[in-house]
C-alpha cells in the first residue's frame, strides 16, 4: 500500500515539531541554576556583582553587610521590595521590583544562594 505525500509530508512536520518541543524542554530545566537565573534578571546591572548605578550597593560581602543584607531572605526581600520609588519624575529610580510573578520564590532563592556563594 503507498501513502500519499500529504500524509508522509504531514507525519515529517508532526515529528520535527516533536523533536524541536523536547529540546525547548531540556533548556528549561538547565536555565533553573542560580548562575543562570542570575545572569538572565541580575547580571545587567550587577555584573561580575558589583553594581553600575550605585557603587555602595554591590553584591560584594562588604557592601551587602554594610547596608544590613546577611541571609538568602535578606537578598530576597530586597528583590521584593527594593525600595521606596523616587519622588521626582527626574530621579533615577534604582533598583526594579522583581515579584513572584517575574521570578518564583524558589528561583529568588536560588539567585541569592549564588550571589552569597560567589561574591
């Protein structure tokens, strides 16, 4: 019995889709490191952790003890709230809010696991 083109051409795409499907899979569950997490949402502003609008506010040990940042919980709440928003239309506004809804609270723990590890 021979299959027409239509139905081998069809049953190519479906598997090629398949194929492509169960890569996207495997990033995601590499992507889910604190480095990577960290590099995707932190690393703009912080690289190698220091920090481009506010050289106080590094991920260094230093700073971050010097500005009351100890524990995990700490980073994360920051990342929570950083701060107050600025109250002139001019001022540059820091720090963005990162809430659940950008990064889960699993992921935020794995960001501030990093950051106490390597800087």
């Amino acid at each position: 019995m021979r299959f027409p083109r239509r139905i081998i051409l069809s049953l190519f795409v479906f598997s090629i889709s398949l194929f492509f499907i169960s890569l996207s899979g495997r990033g995601d569950a590499a992507e889910k490191s604190g480095e990577s997490l960290f590099q995707q949402h932190c690393s703009a502003c912080h690289p190698n952790g220091d920090n481009i609008l506010n050289r106080n506010k590094t991920l260094h040990k230093k700073d971050r003890e010097a500005n009351n940042i100890h524990t995990a919980e700490d980073i994360v709440n920051k990342m929570r709230n950083p701060g107050p928003a600025p109250t002139h239309p001019q001022d540059w506004a820091g720090m963005k809010m990162f809430d659940q809804t950008k990064i889960s609270d699993e992921d935020a723990l794995k960001i501030a696991d990093y950051i106490l590890k390597t800087f």
